[in-house]
C-alpha cells in the first residue's frame, strides 16, 4: 500500500513542480520520475539540513521541493527556446 503512495505522491509533486517551474507539466509518465527522483533529492537535503518531515503531506511536501529543485537544475543543461532568446 505504501507503494502506491509513493506513486501517488511522485505524480502529484511532478505535476506541481513542471506548473511551478514555468512549465506545464511533461506528462503522467515524466512527471513520476521527475516526482520520484525531486522526492529522493529533496529528502537528501532536507536531511544534509536537519530537517524532518513526517506523514504524507511532509513527504508531499519535502518531494514537490526536490522536483522544483531537479528542474531548476536540469534547465541549466537544456536549450533555450526561440520565445526564451
């Protein structure tokens, strides 16, 4: 069950941090990854922080700002656009 929890959350943080981050979302399938790998780098640094979060809405919480943080650091490596010249 919490498995599907983690999806669940990884969906949602992905989808918040591409509406966030000046896009609109990569669809279902990016945005789990990018909700799954921003969870796992925001629970790295919260925790080089000292920072806890508990139950679903921390770890909502704390994976939302890993995804920002993973597409802000991703947007160094890609190219700009016409509109962003």
């Amino acid at each position: 069950m919490n498995f599907i929890w983690y999806i669940i959350i990884g969906i949602v943080s992905g989808f918040l941090a591409g509406k966030i981050m000046n896009g609109g979302g990569f669809g279902l399938l990016i945005n789990l990854l990018v909700g799954i790998i921003g969870g796992v780098l925001g629970g790295w640094v919260f925790g080089l922080l000292g920072i806890a979060t508990a139950g679903i809405l921390g770890s909502l919480i704390t994976s939302i700002i890993g995804a920002v943080l993973l597409l802000w650091i991703v947007s160094f490596f890609r190219k700009p656009h016409k509109a962003d010249i």
